[in-house]
C-alpha cells in the first residue's frame, strides 16, 4: 500500500499563505509537512504550539498538483515530504522526491521536541 494512499494531502500554511516545512537540527535538508487528513494535521498544530493559519489540500494523484507543490519548495532547500509526523513520538513517513513526483518512502522517527522547564 502506498503511503499516499489517502485521497488528499493536507499541507499547513503559515498566515501569510507560505508552507510550512521541518528542518531537522545539524541538516541541510527540510521536509514539507504533509497529514492524510485535516484532524492529523491540527494535531500537529495544537501538540506543536505550531502559529498555522490554515491549511491546504492536493489530490496526491494529481500528477499536475504534484509536480507544482515540489517545484514550490525545491526552492527552498525541500527534498522530501513527511508525512503524519507525530510531534510527541517523532514518527511519520519520508517520502522522497523523485524529479516532480513522490517517490520512494520510508519510516522515519525524529527525536521528540524536548520541552524546558
């Protein structure tokens, strides 16, 4: 089963409209955040303290739509997406991008943001 298998992709936009992607620390490379629904992705906002605006939906097998939204953000150092990242456990898919489609995806698990006392 394909880790795109949902029928949209819900990305989250800060509020002046921009995506809002996850730089992972001491790397070069970010991923724009990606959730199969729109509760998933207000979990990350809420769990997060993340500032999203709103969010935005594509159709993942719109090839059209896909191949905007990676040639929106390989402009800004965006080489894959990350999907139903979890903000407490650091869980989620990377999908990979493979010139302007998704390709190849594996399980990820960031470390958990460390919250200060």
């Amino acid at each position: 089963m394909s880790a795109l298998a949902a029928k949209e992709l819900h990305l989250l936009l800060d509020a002046s409209g921009a995506l809002i992607v996850y730089q992972e620390q001491g790397t070069h490379w970010a991923g724009v955040l990606g959730f199969s629904s729109e509760a998933r992705a207000r979990e990350f906002v809420a769990a997060s303290h993340l500032d999203a605006a709103e969010t935005a939906a594509i159709d993942p097998a719109d090839q059209a739509q896909v191949a905007s939204l990676i040639e929106a953000v390989k402009r800004r150092a965006v080489r894959h997406l990350l999907l139903d990242l979890d903000w407490r456990t650091g869980e989620c898919v990377q999908v990979e991008f493979d010139g302007s489609s998704f390709g190849p995806s594996r399980e990820r698990r960031f470390t958990p943001h460390q919250h200060r006392t």
